[in-house]
C-alpha cells in the first residue's frame, strides 16, 4: 500500500515554466523616491477628493439634501421674493 501513494512535489503551486514563445518575467525596478512621493501624495490627497467629490455628485443628482443656492424664492401674499438663503 506505500507504492501506491504518491509523492507530493516541493514546488509551489503557482510556479510554472515559460513557454518556448513566452520570455521569462524579468522583476520590475524598484521606484525612485521622486515617484514614491507622487504616488503617496496621490493616494493620500487625490484618491479621498475623487471619492468624495463622486459622493457629493451622487447625492445631488439624487436630490438628497437641502438646496445650496445663495438665494431662495419665498412669497409672501401674491409676490414672489428672492432672500438670502
């Protein structure tokens, strides 16, 4: 009954070899501190805005909130009159 078991490889699962066509991956160059500076500054001031600013677009078009306008329309008897909001 051992012969009958199989042994398992050592290699791990995800390894595999190149085709003949395909060329080896070579491992990316590490970023220069210019470009990790830009890429944290994006990640910590333009991401939020975009995804805050996406938000903000989505719940006006939903009609959430209360108007913003600098002026609002009251009337008052038969007129109609513009105050500051």
């Amino acid at each position: 009954m051992k012969g009958d078991l199989k042994q398992k490889s050592n290699k791990p699962i995800t390894a595999r070899r190149p085709k003949q066509n395909e060329s080896p991956r070579t491992p990316a160059a590490p970023l220069s501190p210019t470009r990790k500076w830009v890429f944290r500054m994006t990640a910590l001031v333009v991401l939020p805005l975009l995804l805050l600013g996406g938000v903000e677009v989505t719940l006006r078009l939903a009609g959430y909130g209360y108007p913003t306008g600098f002026f609002k329309k009251i009337r008052v008897g038969q007129k109609e009159f513009l105050i500051n909001n």
